[in-house]
C-alpha cells in the first residue's frame, strides 16, 4: 500500500504543476492580452468560418496606437485637384458600405479570416479628384509606418479600407480607426491606423518592410 510520502509527493506535484499553468496562463494574457470589443464578434458569415480578433499575433513595429478619433485625420495629398483632409465621422457618414470576407496571410506563416466591414478606397479619394499621372498609392500609419501599391490594383479590385471587423469597431490593437484590406498581398501591405492616402508617380516608392528587403508586391503565390 502506498506510503505517506507517495501521497504527499503527489500533491506537492499536483501543486507545482498547477502553479506553472497559472504562471503561463498569466504570462500568456500579458504577452497577448484579450481585445475588448465594442460588440459582440460573430464568427461565422453566410456559412464561412471567421477566426477571432484575438487569433491575431502582435507584429507592429511601435506596439499598438491608440488614436483619438476626435482629432483623428484622414489626409488625401499629393496627385490630386484638392487636397483634402476628413475627420473620422466624415468617412464613416459619407461613404457606402461594404462587408467581404478576406484572409490576410502574414509572411511569418499565419493567418486569419476574417469579416472585414469599411468603404472601398476609390470612393474615399474620389472628392480629391486624382491627377492622370498617378500611377501609385502611398499610405502613411500613426506610427510612422508606410506601404504603397499600384493605383490600379486599388480600382481593379475594389479594395475596402476597413472600420470594423467580425461585426465589431476596429480595436486599437487591430488598426482603429482604419485599416487597409490588401486582398491578395502578404500582410505587410494591411497598413493599419491610416493616417494619410498620398496619390504619386513614384512606382519605386518603397515603405518600412519593403526599403528593408520585403517584395514590393507582396503578392500571394
């Protein structure tokens, strides 16, 4: 029959064990906290499965950016009759809506799918009105972060800049107040919290991964 010391050296295992689950359960949450959401998140969409906003994996190059969308701006520069700048309601109230499930892939090796919900690039710069010699779109983030991609690929696929996600407002840690849906490109090219849309001519223009060696494509093999 098993001694006093077996039983003991039981618990003692069931207690060092457990302390190392709640240590990693913590360290887990500090590392990757859970988002709060303004909503409730579906997870499905017309017979589609939508992984999480939390399924995510924080990679951005200053942290996440928390903005005011009280002063938030949204500036369209560059080629274009009008400069223009929009506050975050304007974008919001002034242009249609549209929902697409899109998989962003990360050049790290993961991905998500999911319910993106904004308004497609086109309209947002259309009031500026573009000059023919743009060939180039340039976006510019909160945190100093930059992409470009063809104007063309812009029209010729109805790319959204994103509001929401999975039926709730972009969280800070995921973009807000809003973030491009590069279909088809690797997941350097989603720039989020957009500050700025510059229209140029300048197809050589090179943003933070891509001056550091990425694929200025970025295209999905």
């Amino acid at each position: 029959m098993p001694d006093k010391k077996f039983f003991l050296g039981i618990v003692l295992l069931a207690v060092v064990v457990g302390s190392m689950t709640v240590i990693a359960v913590l360290r887990y949450n500090t590392i990757y906290p859970v988002i709060e959401l303004d909503g409730v998140e579906i997870r499905e969409y017309e017979g589609q499965d939508l992984s999480s906003v939390n399924d995510f994996r924080e990679n951005s190059i200053k942290g996440p950016q928390y903005v005011d969308s009280e002063t938030y701006r949204l500036a369209i520069t560059g080629l274009v009759d009008n400069e223009l700048e929009y506050t975050y309601d304007d974008v919001i109230s002034n242009n249609q809506h549209f929902k697409e499930v899109v998989t962003l892939h990360c050049v790290e090796g993961w991905r998500v799918t999911i319910l993106w919900e904004g308004f497609l690039v086109e309209d947002i710069i259309e009031e500026a009105g573009v000059n023919p010699a743009a060939t180039t779109m340039i976006f510019y983030a909160y945190d100093g972060y930059s992409t470009s991609v063809p104007l063309d690929y812009i029209i010729d696929n109805n790319i959204l800049i994103a509001y929401k996600m999975n039926n709730a407002t972009l969280p800070p840690e995921r973009g807000f107040p809003f973030q491009l849906v590069a279909e088809s490109k690797f997941g350097y090219k989603w720039i989020k919290w957009i500050t700025e849309i510059e229209l140029s001519d300048n197809e050589d223009y090179r943003g933070y991964w891509e001056s550091r060696g990425y694929s200025n494509d970025a295209d999905l093999p």
